[in-house]
C-alpha cells in the first residue's frame, strides 16, 4: 500500500489518539532508525519525542530486535494463568537490581492504566485486609495525569484534565493542592490538614514523583514527596508513585523516587519498560503489601489480564535494561539536560514564551496563547524534528541515544522552530 492509500484509509476509518474521526492531518511512517523517524514525501525527522517517552533507545535498536525474534523463535505468548516462564522471571529479577529497594512483588499488565486499575485495587484490598472498610477514597495531587481507563481518569486533576466530561461518572477521591518547584510549607500544611482530617476515608496516596506530566509537565520540590512518605508511613495510608512517565532515567536516576529519596509502598511502571517496542507496564509492591493484601475476604488479587506478562514484552524489557546498563546514558541525559540550560535565555527571549523549565532529558515551553498542531507540526516537520506539542505548550522528551551532533541539532532545531513558530503568529 503506498502512502497515498495509507492516508486516504486512516483519515477515513481510524481513530488517533484525543482525535476526531475523519482529520486528514497524520503523517504516514516509512521507517525508524536511531533517532530518525522517515515520513513519506517528507524524508527524515530527529525525534523529539521518543514516541511519547517510551522509545529510550531510539528506534530498531539491534540488540531488542534480536532478543524479540529470539523469543518469537521460542513462543511469543501463553496464558499466565498456571503457567510461567523464564522472560517473565528474569525481567523481575532484573528490576529488582534497579528499582526502589524492597519493591519486589510483580504484577504484569498490559498497559500503564491497566497498571494503575491493578494498583488502585491492590490499595483497597489492603485497607479491607486491615480491617478499615471506611477507607474507600484515594488521594491525588491537582495537575495529576494518571490515564485514560475509568480508574486511572478518576485519578486525574478534575478540572483541568481532558476527562472533566466524565466526571459525574467517577468515582469522586480528594485532590491535594498542586506541588511548585520551590518548596512551599503552606502548600504542606494543606496536604497534612487533609490527609489528617480525612485519614478514616482514605487508603492511598497517589502521586507522579519529581514531574506531573501529561498534566502539564510540572517539575515539583522532592521534599514534599519525603514528608508525604512520613506521613503515610503514621497513617498506614499506602503511598503510590506512579512512575509510568519518569522511570527508567527520564529525571536522570532509574527512578525518581531515588531522587527525591523516598521509597513508596507501590510503582507503576511502563513506557520506557519495553524500550518502546511494545505495550506493557507492571505495578510492582513489597512483601509486606502483598502479604496483607493476602489476607483480604478475597484473599487474591482481583485481577488478571488475558495478555499478563507477555513473553515478547518481557524478553525485549529484559534487553532495554541491559542495553541501560550497558552505556552511559546518565552523562548522556546530563549532556542533554546542559544544551537545554544553555538554551533557556534565548527561549526565554522568544516573544510569546511565558515560561520554560527543564529537567533531566525533558525541557518545556509554555506559550502564551494554544498551539495551533497542525501549523506547529507542519513547520517543525519541514525543519526536520518531529514534536507533538499539547495546550499552549511545546516540550521535547528525546531518546537518550543520540549523539553529541544530534544532540545539538536537535536542540537547534526546537529553537528555531519555536522562533519562527512565534514569528507567524
Ligand atoms: C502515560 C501515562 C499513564 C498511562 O499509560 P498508558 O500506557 O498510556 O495507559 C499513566 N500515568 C502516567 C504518569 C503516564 O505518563
């Protein structure tokens, strides 16, 4: 089929993400390699998304290509239900070396929300094992982005998420006042007021570590996060970080909670878990956890998708972490993260910028006014770089991969896209 075909088929009968059926305004992928991303008519584009942050390594990497045609070889899929198998077992081995210390009790899913269903579940069931039924409602931070499935959504912040049309429909939980970059202890006083006054209702607190994303991608103090976890600790209120965007380097540790030096009760974990080759996420908790949850009037976690910890999946997850292991990426975020300060004066002098922030691999661009998408993408793409910005804000979430020239030209091209973005409008 050529691209033509593809995108007469697409614009006709399928759905894109937050999309309206019928827009005629995708552009058709050939091939990735690397860092580059071929668009049909268009020729090649540096990536400044990593696929919405999952694909680390950049695209076709050869060492994840060959452990996934190693496992189709092998078997791609069994049910997980009375059977097991070494992918599965090595990839929590392997996580364990990396993750938290203590989290060591493993639920595969097949996608970041459904991690997030798993976890919320796990949280009631643990509350029910402890006897305090009462405790039905959940905490989550205002700015907060935990997914789309109807869990997840309820998690969300209420006004400002792209859900609020569902809100008579959700279940309805206690939002905490947004954290800000600089500590702010009256800020504090209100998460603590709350979270006491509420302490017979609610059984955990949900929480993206160090940056809210899909939010708005709003980096935050850690030392809320320390003292969240001390009081959740006297509370017995099971701490949740949702890690799904963050982990594997993204903030520049393995995990954010490392960071901000805390370790939470539960993480989900997805996105980069695959390198971006495939869906799959997981929600991981401690012994301890597991062991009450065990003791709950059901006694099993009530929970168990048709694709759990799918072998594929597994096989190439195992290789994205030993490919982490295996390069420097740290000194390559770092790298990354001191083009984007360089950057951030002549961002700044831009007309039209109100703000920007970055942190680890990630920078950030508020406008003043919404992006116009498909005027934004169009000039970007014709300058070569590939973003998908959201609201009225510009981002870049790269692959770790790059080398020191791309790392430049990508940063080039976010600038004078930017520019000549503003200049028009
Ligand atoms: C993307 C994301 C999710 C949802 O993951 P899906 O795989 O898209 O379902 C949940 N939480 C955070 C923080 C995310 O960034």
């Amino acid at each position: 089929m050529n691209s033509n075909q593809v995108k007469q088929i697409d614009a006709e009968h399928l759905w894109h993400p937050y999309a309206a059926m019928g827009s005629a305004s995708q552009y058709v992928v050939t091939h990735a390699k690397g860092a580059k991303i071929t668009i049909a008519n268009h020729g090649e584009v540096l990536d400044g998304m990593a696929s919405w942050w999952a694909c680390i390594h950049g695209y076709n990497h050869p060492l994840l290509n060959q452990a996934l045609h190693q496992q189709v070889e092998s078997f791609s899929h069994v049910m997980f239900g009375g059977l097991t198998h070494a992918p599965a077992a090595e990839l929590a081995e392997q996580l364990m070396q990396h993750l938290p210390a203590g989290l060591t009790r493993f639920f595969f899913t097949d996608s970041g929300s459904v991690s997030i269903e798993v976890a919320l579940k796990l949280v009631l069931q643990y509350q029910m094992a402890k006897r305090r039924p009462k405790r039905r409602k959940m905490a989550s931070l205002r700015g907060a982005y935990h997914g789309d499935t109807f869990g997840a959504m309820s998690l969300c912040d209420p006004d400002k998420s792209m859900h609020s049309m569902f809100n008579s429909m959700l279940a309805q939980h206690c939002f905490l006042p947004r954290p800000t970059a600089e500590f702010s202890e009256d800020i504090w006083q209100q998460w603590q007021q709350t979270l006491l006054a509420q302490q017979d209702e609610i059984a955990g607190v949900f929480v993206e570590p160090l940056l809210q994303g899909a939010g708005g991608m709003q980096p935050y103090h850690s030392e809320y996060l320390r003292r969240l976890r001390a009081l959740c600790n006297e509370l017995d209120i099971l701490l949740v970080a949702d890690e799904i965007a963050t982990g594997f380097g993204r903030t520049g540790q393995w995990f954010a909670c490392q960071t901000a030096g805390i370790v939470p009760d539960v993480i989900c974990i997805g996105k980069a878990l695959t390198g971006g080759y495939m869906t799959m996420a997981a929600m991981v908790t401690t012994s301890k956890v597991a062991q009450q949850m065990s003791a709950s009037p059901a006694g099993v976690l009530m929970h168990g998708p048709t694709f759990m910890a799918n072998p594929l999946a597994c096989k190439v997850a195992g290789a994205s972490i030993r490919l982490l292991e295996s390069y420097p990426w740290q000194a390559r975020v770092s790298t990354m993260n001191a083009r984007y300060q360089a950057a951030l004066s002549t961002i700044e002098a831009i007309a039209g910028v109100s703000q920007v922030r970055t942190l680890g691999n990630i920078i950030a661009v508020d406008l003043t006014a919404p992006v116009d998408m498909a005027s934004f993408t169009k000039l970007a793409v014709s300058h070569g770089i590939w973003l998908r910005p959201f609201g009225n804000m510009v981002y870049m979430m790269p692959p770790y991969l790059l080398n020191d020239s791309e790392q430049a030209l990508l940063v080039e091209r976010f600038i004078r896209v930017l520019q000549q973005y503003q200049q028009t409008r």
